[in-house]
C-alpha cells in the first residue's frame, strides 16, 4: 500500500472518528445542562396550570378532587362564596394555590371565576426608595427571602418557604404590616377563567 493511500485512509479514519465524538460530546453536553438546570419549582407549577383552567372551562363546577390537600369556603357579602384550595399532586413541587369564586344554583356550586397563583410566593410593591435588601433584611427572620425583583423595577417576588394556605395567608398579613418598606402584597397569578363569560358574549 502506497503512503498515498495510506494518508487518505487515515484522513477518513480521522474525519469520521471526529464526527463520532462530535455526536458523543454534544450528548454529553446536553446530558449536563439537563443535569444542572432541572426544572425549577415555578415550572413545575406553571405545566399544570393550562390543565387545571380548561377543567375548569370544560365543567364549571367547583373543584371535587384526591389532590385537594387543604380547603377553606367563606360566604360573601353579595351571597357568593369564595373557596380556597392547595392542590397537591404526586411531587413536592407540583403544588398550586386556586382562588374559587362561586354561586349555588339547586344546591351545585357554579363557578363564576378561578384564579390560579403560586402558593409559596407573594408579589410585593415597595414602597418609594426602598431597596429590595432592605426588605430582605426585615424578612429573613421570618423564613422569607427575596427570589427575584419584577420587570418593571417596582417590586420584588418573596418566597414564603412553604405552601400552606394559613402559611400564605400569615405572610400576607405580616407584610402588609410593613407599611414603610410595602405598598401592596398580591398573589403572584399564573392564569384566571371565568367560565360562563363565553356565554354572555354569546
């Protein structure tokens, strides 16, 4: 076999090995970052999301489910009812907080409207030259932290460390009595349905 030859079966021998790594490092690269950025809690949450408001679309009903983990049902000065659920599926992160607004109509809970927020986060408006660290400071002994400040500069999402409704409802109260360093707590809403809306506009 000439040198010739000999260098041009290397050259392909080399091309293809090349090629074959390439393909091996690339998986392995992928394998990597789905190793070190799993999902986080937020995602998790959020996937559930489009599932739970076509249910709700779909049935207009309140919510009979195994994955209630928590309710409590209040009347409202118009005669209405609000229901508060913590849903709780077959993971610890696949966890929601849903706001049920409903009538009775012949003894069936009708719903009007369903929002549907993250349970172990709040949306917190500072008040004017606050810092997102100085509401840092005042909340770390209370087992919250700030995760992240909201796009337009305003406020800050808190994580509350847990998702219960008394823990949601507790933290609310304890930031909006702050009233130097907050403006307003809200829920952090993933998504809202009014079901019988599509038939008024009908």
């Amino acid at each position: 076999m000439s040198l010739a030859q000999r260098l041009k079966i290397f050259a392909v021998g080399f091309a293809v090995g090349m090629v074959i790594l390439f393909i091996i490092l690339s998986k392995k690269q992928g394998d990597r970052i789905e190793l070190t950025a799993p999902p986080t809690a937020e995602d998790v949450q959020l996937e559930a999301v489009p599932g739970v408001l076509d249910a709700y679309r779909d049935r207009r009903v309140a919510m009979e489910s195994k994955f209630i983990a928590e309710q409590h049902r209040t009347p409202q000065p118009d005669g209405t009812w609000k229901r508060l659920l913590l849903i709780r599926g077959m993971d610890p992160e696949q966890v929601l907080r849903i706001e049920e607004y409903t009538h009775e109509d012949s003894g069936i809970d009708l719903v009007d409207r369903v929002v549907v927020t993250a349970p172990d986060r709040l949306l917190v408006n500072l008040a004017k030259d606050v810092s997102p660290h100085q509401l840092a400071a005042e909340i770390h002994p209370l087992g919250y932290r700030v995760l992240a400040k909201t796009d337009d500069g305003e406020g800050v999402i808190v994580g509350l460390g847990e998702a219960s409704l008394k823990g949601y409802a507790e933290a609310v109260e304890r930031l909006e009595a702050m009233p130097v360093l907050v403006v307003a707590v809200e829920p952090v809403v993933y998504g809202e349905v009014e079901p019988f809306a599509q038939d008024a506009q009908q």
